[in-house]
C-alpha cells in the first residue's frame, strides 16, 4: 500500500525529520516489481516518473529535505546456505535482512569471514553497495555475487566480484549504476576453516583484556563489538550515521611533508606505494572539531569521525557542518575529506 507525505524520522538512524511524497514497502520481488509499475502508471507514458530512493536501514544517508518521490522501504528476509565445497560456505542473505544480525547468524552457524563487521548498521542489502569495511576487512574480500532488479527493464540480473567494480567505500551502484539497480539479495563465501585477521586497530589488545587465549571468530566478533561501542554512539540515543567522512588516501610525498610537522600523524599502508592513507579522525580532531556543538548538530565528544544530532537538528544544519570540518582540514592540511554518508 502506498502512503502519502510520511515522515522519515523514524527511518533514518540521524534521525532527521523530513517527509516522502509517496511511501511503500516491499517484502517480496513480486511486490516489487508491482510498486515499479504503479510508479511508472502515476507518471504516464509521457512524464518522467519521480525520484525514488529504496530505504534499508536508513544508517548511512543524511537527508537535507523532503524527498518529492518515491520511498521504498525494504523488507526482504531470509538467509539461505546455497552451497558448499570443501573450503567454503555459499551463504545467500536477502536485502532487507539486518546486517549485524546477519554477521551473528553466520557466526552461530560456523561461517568465517564477517566477524571483523560486527556491529556495522544498515541492512545487507547496502553492504556491497557501500563495499563496508573495518578492522582490516571489507565486503569484497568475502563477496561471491548478488542479484539485483534493473529498475528500468523491471527484470532481474547478477553481478559477480568484477561486475561490482569495488574500491574504497565504493561500488558500481554508487556510480555508473546508482539508482539504476535494487540490490534483492547478496551471497557471501565464508570459510569453513577461519582466518584471524587481528593485526587492525586494537583488537589484539582488546583480546587481551579479555582474557582470550584460543582465538575464535566468536571472540573476535566480541571484541569489535566491544571497540565499536566504546567508540561510537548509539543511534538510539543519540543520531548519526557512524563514520561521516572517508579516510583520505594522499600521495606519500605530501605525507612526508606533513609528517616533518606533525609527527604523530598515523598512517597506513596501501596497495601502491605512491600513496599512504591517514585516519580522518585525527585531522578532524587536530582541527579542534571533535566535541564540538552548535544547537542539536555536532561532533561526537569520543570519535571525531562521526556528526551527531543530539536532538531535532536539520539535515542542513548538519551538512553545513561538515562543509566547515572539509574546509579546516583543507585549510591546514591541504588534504580534501570526502563524505561517505550519502546526502540526500
């Protein structure tokens, strides 16, 4: 059933309040697909049918107005063991389904590969879209292939680890392909036989405090979960969107350079030796943001990588902020942060 003016407030984990135009779930292909045709048949043969945004579970967007089309909501579910062979488990996991619940499912059945994403919100519909990382892991490491519904033939199609074309935070869908393709459901390879990765952040230390002895991907699973939420805050409480801004990747020469004057910069290696990435957080913080507030819009007092609203802040007032956080990293760093929340 499709709903008139509806407010998002409570679809998005900022939670800004804006409203939709036209509203609907979906729970099935079928449902849909019919939703596609309705929207098309409002629109009629001569007019362009109005935007439309499908909606997981609203973690990793900021709306800066009401949106003039059609919402989506996916509520897809089911998690299916497709196949198997002797080093992996083909797990299929339907769009609308929980991510993090979905990480906890596979590791209660044995499955390893996701238990450096615990906690990550969204739907796993999003996951490859966004290529979602942390902890020295990322979505395409494990991805095997999706299918998705092309909005324009109404048919559905797979795509395979190149067809995705993933990179940092990034994906076919957010490019050549956005708002072409709604992403059904994802089939992940997970080894039978697990293979710790520890080496990132703090986990290894975090184990320690555990008391951990024998590694598992249960214990690792704890652990992050534990890290994640010392650091970051609780959209329940209060609401953002996890991480705002991408860690940048600059050229190694211009590290060199701002490495002469802040020596404590961290930095990380990657794949070509020309350039070296450094954690926005801290260029964030070094410019004073961290903690800071104006009315309901801020940066979180514990990870300066997230922007908050403590209460009823716009989105535009939101936007505005990290418009400023860009600028004084630009200004002092010469370094330019790139957004990984989708504005809308």
């Amino acid at each position: 059933m499709v709903q008139e003016n509806i407010s998002l407030l409570g679809y998005n984990t900022f939670g800004i309040d804006v409203q939709a135009k036209h509203f609907a779930r979906f729970s099935s292909l079928a449902e849909l697909q019919e939703l596609l045709e309705y929207r098309n048949a409002r629109a009629g043969a001569t007019v362009v049918p109005l935007p439309m945004l499908i909606l997981g579970g609203g973690s990793n967007m900021l709306f800066t107005y009401n949106y003039n089309g059609w919402v989506f909501k996916n509520e897809l579910k089911g998690i299916d063991l497709v196949k198997e062979d002797a080093e992996f488990y083909y797990v299929k996991v339907a769009g609308g389904e929980n991510w993090h619940r979905f990480v906890l499912y596979c590791i209660g059945h044995g499955y390893a590969g996701l238990e450096n994403l615990s906690l990550i919100p969204g739907c796993a519909g999003a996951s490859p879209m966004q290529n979602i990382g942390a902890y020295g892991v990322e979505v395409k490491d494990v991805f095997e292939s999706l299918e998705a519904l092309d909005i324009e033939s109404n048919t559905v199609v797979g795509f395979g680890l190149k067809d995705c074309a993933f990179g940092y935070r990034e994906s076919v869908f957010k490019h050549q392909y956005k708002n072409r393709f709604i992403i059904l459901n994802v089939t992940y390879r997970l080894r039978k036989q697990p293979v710790f990765n520890i080496s990132y952040g703090a986990i290894e230390q975090e184990l320690a405090q555990m008391g951990i002895e024998t590694l598992s991907i249960k214990a690792i699973s704890d652990a992050v979960i534990r890290i994640r939420s010392s650091k970051l805050p609780d959209p329940a409480q209060i609401g953002n969107a996890g991480s705002f801004f991408k860690n940048p990747t600059i050229p190694f020469a211009l590290f060199e350079v701002l490495q002469k004057e802040y020596p404590a910069l961290p930095h990380y290696a990657v794949a070509d030796p020309a350039l070296v990435k450094v954690p926005a957080g801290w260029l964030i913080e070094q410019c004073g943001w961290k903690g800071f507030r104006d009315g309901d819009a801020g940066c979180h007092a514990k990870q300066a990588l997230v922007l908050v609203n403590y209460g009823k802040a716009s989105g535009a007032a939101i936007y505005q902020l990290s418009e400023k956080i860009i600028d004084s990293v630009l200004q002092r760093f010469g370094i330019t942060l790139e957004r990984e929340v989708n504005i809308i």
